[in-house]
C-alpha cells in the first residue's frame, strides 16, 4: 500500500490512529409522574416494563389528541438541574422547549419536545480514572444537558404491528459529551462514572435492562498528531458498558480498514450487534430526516430563579468521588474496592447500611465487591431484584469478625441468601457452617492423622514445614473446611512437636 494524505496528514500502513469519541447518553428521570402529564412514568420498585398493561400508563397528553397541552413537571426540572450541578454545568436560568418533527407510530403528536437551542445545562465535566489502578485521571466535557421527553414503543408482530404509549413523555435528560475520550476505556470509566453520580442523587433508578440509562456513541478515528476531528459514525442505543467499550473498539478498527483500503468513512447511524461483535450501517447522513426544530409554542421559556438552584445545590449529597476518598479514609479499603462500591448508588447505599460498625466495613466491603458483584454479573440482575438485605451483610460481617464462620462459609451464606432471601443465623445453622473454634473435639482426629503417618512427622521434625500443610488439609477435608484455620494451625504445630 502506498503512502496517502488523509486530514492533512502522511498515512501509510505504520501510521499510529487516535480514536475520538463523544456519549450522548439518554437518562431516564425517576419522577413518580411523566414529564408533561399526570400519567405515571414510574415502576412500582422491582416491577419491569414488560409486565405493565400496555397503555395503562397515558393519558391525552401522551396520545397527541388534538387540543390537549402539555404541562410541565417540576420534579422533573429539579432532577435535571440537579444532574447539571453535579456534573458541574452551568444551569441556564432561561431555556426553551423545542419542537423536533419525524413520523413515527410511537410518536402520536408527530414530534417529540426537547432542547435545542437553549438547554437547561451547559459546560460541565466530570473527572475520570483510567489506566493501571486507576492512576490517570482524565477531565472530560459535558458540551449540554438537555430535557425532553421518551417516545413509545412500537411492537412488530407477525403482519401487523402494535403501539404502546406507556412510555411516551417519560421524562429524559440528554447527557452530551464532548469529543474528550480516546479510548474504550475512557468511553466505559466515563459511562460508569456519570451512572454513579445519577443514581447517587437519585434522579435515575439506573435499571439497565429496562433502559433507564443507554448510551449513543460517536466515534471517529484520525492518525496521531492530526488537530481536526476525522468523520464520525454514530452507534446508537447501546445499554451495557461492556457492549459499549465493544463496539468502540470494532468500530475504530473498522473505519482504519476502510480509510487503509482507500475508502472514506460516511457520517452515518450504525448499530451494533453484540453477537456478531460488528457494527451495521443502520442509515446514511444523506437521509437523515431534517427536523424542522422551532420553539414549541404550548410553552413558554422556563424561567428558574437562582434561589430555587441554589436550593437544590444545597440538597445534593455527597457525590461518588466524594464518597470513594470517605471510604478509603474512613475504613482503609483499597482504591478498587471504594471505587467500585461508590460506582452505584444503590449498591452505596447497601453498603453504608450494612457497615453500621467501622470494623464491618471490610468483611461486607469485601463480600460486596467479590462475592455479589459476581453473583449479578452472572444473572444478569439488578442488586434491587435479589433477596439480599443489608441485615444480612451486618450479621456476616460480625460472624466473620468473631470467627463464628470462615470466608468461605461466609460466601456460601451469600450465594444462598442471593437466590432465596432467609435471615444469617438461621441459614449458618442450617447449613451447619458454623465455624468449630474449640478444637477438643478433634484432638482424637488429628492425634490419629499423626499415628497414620510416620513418614510425614519426621518428615516435618526434621525441619520440612511445608508437610505441616497436608496435615491440615486433611483434617479440612475431614471436618467439611468448618475449622478456625488459625487454631487448627497453632493446634497442629504442637501437635506435631510433642
Ligand atoms: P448530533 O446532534 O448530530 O448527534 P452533535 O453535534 O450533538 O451532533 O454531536 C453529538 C456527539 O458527537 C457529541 O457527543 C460530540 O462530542 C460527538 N462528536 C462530534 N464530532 C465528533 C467526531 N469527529 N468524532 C467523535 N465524536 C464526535
Ligand atoms: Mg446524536
């Protein structure tokens, strides 16, 4: 391949690429009511979208019927400002509902109202952590927040189709990203980070499945050096960090394919299909509906007062970041573990309930982090939707302190308590995981290990510690691992030497 120009620059086969990626992330709002009706816009808690009755949630407002007016919802308003101060935008106290026209079935008013030219937040950012540990920290734009409202949902069956308007006027923010991130990596610290602060204040129920937070990723790739953005594409309506960070990387690599072959890239919609791990043209620029915003004559500016902003800056609580330096200080958990249980605010919230004692902190810490992380990362499922209670976590956590049960035992409790719910000493009871501290009662055991194995005690008089090992396995293995391991040790030792 011969070298070309491209942005002004010399590519060829060794030219080093730079990604550049912009979010436009979509966080539904968890106001009981919807944005400009009384309908409801909210799950009962642990209910999904699949199991309402479709249509029960509307009303005329959300239907399009001619004459109706729409009528906005203060909590809604005070969830967007409240996202706008704590990703530190500037909270414009004049902005203005805008008209953006298409057809759609789902969209009975033949437009959907939101923000274009005078949005509620602008130039803010959040600060992110990437690379080993966590060490670099990287500050990212946040261009505009602005509000608008979801659409319906269109069901395609076979031959006909059905429209289901339980989700129309459900309260949004849009979160606009510059184009500040690099890399996957940085796209996910970002994704996570902004999830953590939205459910932290409360404003979004962060249900992933449900769609309470998905994300638009822009991206585009240029040589390294090169001052002008390259040509993006934009992957639309991915809902999981992982598929996410995924799809950036495919994409960037798709587009150097194309631009080393001598192709152009073309601003275009694509979609990503997590199976096949490649993305789809899905529409081209070129027919790319022109919206036709204006200002949406049913209402009017919104005007806030700075006291009311200034009131809802006062009610913020402490913010993930905040959160992640409180836990390191105040309970000595590494960075990872503080940064992870700060990443959500439920799971915050869980674990501020179940570390009621200063010493609990780290048992609980580290079940939470190891132990449930994985539990929901293989079933798919929200901390919210398990059986698990904070109670339960404190009541582990003393256990394991006084060494009533082992981490292991611990982390069977958990994996029992995850599918079935039930109270701590029970379950240990039941299970029998109580830890065996006294060890009269196996002294016969272990006093029988040493007459079976002659070999091996000299072996370990003789100065061989490591034999001290199979010693205490057996008797683990004979006893079902419910042992104080440091007992049986100390036990062993004098055993073996007497
Ligand atoms: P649109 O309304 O067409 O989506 P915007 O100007 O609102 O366009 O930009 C959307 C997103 O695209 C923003 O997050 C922005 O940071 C990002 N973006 C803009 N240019 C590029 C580019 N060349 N490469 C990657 N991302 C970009
Ligand atoms: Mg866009």
């Amino acid at each position: 391949m011969n070298a070309f120009q491209l942005y002004g620059m010399n590519v060829g086969p060794d030219t080093e690429w730079e990604t550049v990626i912009g979010l436009e992330v979509h966080v539904q709002l968890a106001t009981e009511s919807k944005i400009f009706s009384q309908a409801r816009a909210r799950l009962s808690a642990g209910g999904s979208v699949a199991d309402e009755m479709p249509n029960a949630n509307t009303t005329p407002v959300c239907a399009g019927h001619p004459g109706t007016l729409p009528s906005l919802n203060q909590k809604a308003v005070e969830y967007a400002v409240r996202t706008g101060l704590a990703t530190q935008c500037r909270i414009n106290l004049k902005s203005q509902f805008a008209r953006k026209h298409y057809f759609y079935p789902d969209l009975p008013k033949g437009y959907q109202i939101s923000q274009l030219e005078l949005p509620l937040c602008e130039a803010g950012h959040l600060n992110i952590e990437v690379g080993a540990e966590g060490s670099v920290m990287r500050r990212i734009g946040i261009t505009r927040i602005h509000m608008e409202e979801d659409a319906g949902k269109n069901l395609h069956r076979d031959g006909f189709s059905l429209v289901n308007l339980n989700r129309a006027g459900v309260p949004l923010v849009e979160v606009v990203s510059e184009p500040d991130l690099r890399t996957a990596e940085e796209a996910g610290a970002y994704l996570r980070k902004l999830y953590g602060i939205v459910t932290c204040i409360g404003v979004c129920d962060g249900n992933l499945q449900e769609g309470n937070f998905r994300c638009d990723a822009n991206v585009s790739v240029r040589p390294k050096g090169c001052t002008r953005f390259g040509t993006r594409t934009e992957i639309k309506n991915v809902n999981s960090f992982r598929f996410v960070e995924k799809a950036i990387e495919v994409e960037a690599e798709r587009q150097k394919q194309v631009i080393l072959m001598g192709g152009e890239i073309h601003q275009e919609t694509r979609l990503y299909d997590a199976q096949k791990n490649q993305t789809f043209s899905m529409r081209s620029k070129e027919e790319a509906q022109d919206y036709r915003y204006f200002p949406d004559p049913d209402l009017p500016p919104l005007l806030l007062g700075q006291d009311w902003v200034d009131g809802i800056r006062r009610s913020l609580p402490e913010l993930p970041d905040q959160k992640r330096d409180r836990y390191r200080a105040e309970f000595g958990l590494s960075k990872y573990d503080s940064s992870l249980l700060s990443s959500s605010g439920e799971l915050a919230r869980f674990f501020e309930a179940a570390a009621i004692k200063v010493d609990y902190a780290k048992p609980v810490s580290n079940l939470l982090v190891g132990e449930v992380t994985r539990l929901l990362n293989d079933s798919g499922l929200e901390l919210a939707q398990t059986k698990l209670v904070p109670k339960q976590f404190s009541d582990l956590a003393a256990l394991i302190l006084e060494q009533a049960v082992s981490v292991t035992a611990a982390k069977q409790v958990v994996g029992v308590l995850f599918k079935d719910g039930g109270d701590v000493p029970t379950l240990v009871e039941r299970l029998g995981l109580k830890q065996l501290n006294d060890l009269r009662s196996i002294e016969p055991l272990i006093e029988q290990l040493i007459a079976a194995n002659p070999k091996q005690v000299a072996e370990y008089r003789s100065g061989k510690e490591k034999v001290l090992g199979f010693f205490v396995g057996q008797v683990m293995k004979a006893t079902g691992g419910k042992v104080n391991p440091g007992s049986l040790q100390e036990l062993m030792i004098k055993k073996l030497k007497e």
